[in-house]
C-alpha cells in the first residue's frame, strides 16, 4: 500500500507543474465550437420551421384537450339534465302515489260506508221478514180457533137442536124456509 500512496503523491506533484497545452482551431477554443454548434442547430430547427410544428402540435393537444373539456361539461349538463327529470318523476310518482293513497282511502270509506247502509237496510227487511211471518203464524192460528170455534159451536147447536128439537119441529121449520123461498 505505501507503493501506492507515493504513486499518487507523484502523480499529484507532476499535475501541478505540468500544464496541458489548449486546443484551438481558427482562434476557438472548444466552448466556442459548441456555442457555434448549437447556434447553428438552432438556425435549422427555426429555418425548418421546428417551432411551429411543435406548436402546431401543442394546439392540437390543447384543442383535443378542450374538446374533451367541452364534451365533458355537455355530459355533464345532460346527466344533470337527467337528474333533474328523474327528479320530478320521482316527485310526481310520489305525488302520484299519495293521490292514490288518498283515493284508495276514500274509497275504502265509501265501501265501508255502503256496506253499512246494506247491513242496516238488510236488518230491516228481515225484520220485516220475520214481522210478516210472525203475522202470519198468527192469522193462522187465528183462523184455526175460529175454525175450531165455528165447528165446536156447530156441533154444540147440533147437540143442542137435537135434544130440544123433535121430527115435527122440523117440518115446521122446513115448511117456513119453503114458504120463504116461493115468496
């Protein structure tokens, strides 16, 4: 390691008195050579019109990029649009849905409302029923004691005219109802 070390203690030694000659062609040093080089470049670029190619193409981009902007902010007003028409829908659906609900009420109420006044009308036509049946059972009756009555008091009269009456009552009575009649 110490060969080392002293190679390079050398080397430093000698770079420091040694100078390196400049290159120069025509009176340039080499940072005038670039310079010249990159003016030269430049000169082309502009001569082949460079510049406005690369703008031409930063204006297409910026146009494809507003088209796309503008396309973006009509998408978005027509789902805003449509939004706002599914909006209203759903605002007149309920609206819808309330009026029905309203309606359905109502007439449930009616229904309810009817089916009392069938009931109440039905009650009383069977009472009236059961009325006119009651009066019949009863005029029934009636006519069945009247008929009874009538052939208990015929057969009492029978009884009655039996004992009291003989055969020669009878022609009196027949011979009367005879005279009667021809008159």
């Amino acid at each position: 390691m110490s060969n080392l070390g002293s190679d390079l203690a050398l080397l430093a030694a000698g770079a420091a008195h040694s100078e390196v000659p400049e290159l120069n062609a025509f009176g340039l040093v080499p940072g005038w050579f670039v310079a010249l080089a990159m003016a030269v470049f430049i000169g082309i670029l502009i001569w082949q019109k460079v510049p406005g190619v690369i703008t031409g193409g930063l204006d297409k981009q910026i146009a494809a990029i507003r088209k796309q902007l503008d396309d973006a902010k009509a998408l978005r007003a027509e789902a805003e649009a449509l939004r706002a028409d599914y909006l209203a829908k759903i605002a007149g659906a309920e609206k819808d849905a309330a009026a029905m609900i309203e309606h359905a009420g109502r007439e449930a109420e009616a229904i309810v409302a009817k089916a009392e006044t069938d009931a109440a009308a039905m009650i009383v036509r069977r009472e009236q029923m059961a009325n006119d049946k009651i009066a019949a059972a009863e005029r029934a009756v009636i006519d069945e004691l009247r008929a009874r009555a009538a052939s208990t008091a015929t057969a009492a009269a029978a009884a009655l005219i039996a004992q009291h009456h003989s055969a020669e009552a009878d022609r009196t009575l027949v011979d009367t109802a005879i005279a009667g009649l021809a008159n």
